[in-house]
C-alpha cells in the first residue's frame, strides 16, 4: 500500500505535465470536501485580465466570466484585494449588483471566493458556489484549508506555463535567427558583398519599410526558394 499523501500525489502529477488534469479534480473534491460547496472553480490574473484555470463538473461558464467582464465580483474582489470576500445570500447582496442578477439566475444564493497565494504577485482566488442562503456559513476553516493545498497547485500550473513560454520564445529566437542568416547568405552571393554589409542592408529596407527585419528576411528567403522550385521545374 502507497503511503504518499494527497499533497505527494497532486505534487507528482503536477510534475508528470497532468497539470490540467490535476486542477479539474481539484475543484471537483472541493465539492466533496467542503461543506455547503456545490461548484468551484480557480481563478488567476494573466496580464491585465483574469482568467478561469479550471472549474468543478457543471460550473456554469457565466459565473466566473460575468465577473470578469464587469471587472466587479467576490472572485475579482478576491484576487485583487487578497481578502475573503463571503456573500451569505445574493438576494440580499449589495456589492456586485450585476453580476448578483446573473448569478441567482443560474440557481447560485451563496458565495465564497478566498485569495490564494500565487508566485509572481499574481492575483489569483478559489471560488466556492452555495445553492442555499448561508450553505457556505460554516465552511470557512475547511476553504481556508483547501485555498493552502490548491495554492501549491496553481503555482505549479503557473510555473509550467512560464516554463512553456521561455521554451517557446528560446524556439521563436533560434528559428527567426536561421532565416534572418539564410538572407544575409542570400545577399551575399547576390550582391558579392561580406555579411556585416549584408546585415546593414536588410536593417536599412526594414526600418524604410517599417517591416520586421525577421518578416523582411523570410519573404526574401521564400522567393529565392520559390524561383529555384521553378527552374528546377522546368
């Protein structure tokens, strides 16, 4: 029998890529786990806006986005602000007019959205739903407990993103680099000149143009191709 916990086992899928997969069962426990909870679902800023990272089975779509959009709610609060933000009956609710209207209209009464801490200063919230006014009253203990577990998740699920995208800007660098040589190449042959020379040229023709010297290079580099697959047509 494994003696690994359930904080060793999320740890080891996060590192094994099932990052998503990970958060989607997260947010489903949390409906198991904390009482009063019928949806969840993981907030987190990229950039200048928020986003859902994942949701419990049957979240309705609209209430995380309505947020969003009005730029006003308990899980934008949340993430925001870095302070609980609990709406024991959006009958009675006050704060968020606009998105209390939509969200009694999917069968939501309660609400609590607790800040998680995220690397990177980024804003980030765990969003618990009640279908009863007051169902989420005693859940509090129990949701701080599960925003410390899933905190670890999330950051995980950032990191990999970072991780991805360094990975991919690395790919985009040496790729551009490959064709802006191909060109300098191209122009030294045609124009039997060294490569500095060949160089200040295509920087001169980009910034005239005001075309990037990458794009610049490529369509040089894909009508000297297409004219040798013509001739080697013929």
């Amino acid at each position: 029998m494994s003696s690994q916990t359930p904080d060793t086992l999320d740890h080891a899928m996060a590192r094994s890529g099932g990052i998503d997969t990970l958060l989607r069962d997260l947010t489903d426990r949390a409906v198991t786990e904390v009482p009063g909870a019928a949806a969840c679902s993981l907030t987190v800023r990229r950039g200048a806006r928020l986003m859902t990272l994942a949701g419990s089975t049957g979240l309705p779509s609209g209430l995380d986005l309505r947020q969003y959009e009005n730029g006003a709610g308990p899980c934008v609060d949340a993430a925001d602000t870095g302070c609980e933000q609990y709406a024991p009956d959006l009958v009675t609710e006050t704060r968020w007019p606009a998105y209390t209207q939509y969200a009694l209209t999917t069968g939501v009464r309660c609400v609590l959205a607790l800040p998680l801490a995220v690397e990177g200063g980024a804003g980030a919230a765990v969003n618990l739903y009640g279908l009863e006014p007051g169902s989420l009253s005693g859940a509090h203990e129990a949701a701080r407990s599960f925003a410390d577990r899933v905190a670890g998740a999330v950051n995980e699920a950032l990191r990999i993103e970072r991780q991805r995208a360094s990975t991919a800007d690395v790919r985009t660098a040496l790729i551009s680099r490959s064709i802006i040589d191909q060109a300098i190449g191209i122009l030294m042959a045609r124009e039997r000149i060294d490569a500095q020379d060949a160089m200040e040229r295509l920087r001169r023709v980009s910034q005239d143009s005001n075309i990037k010297l990458r794009d610049l290079c490529q369509d040089l580099v894909a009508q000297v191709t297409a004219k040798g697959g013509s001739r080697g047509g013929e």
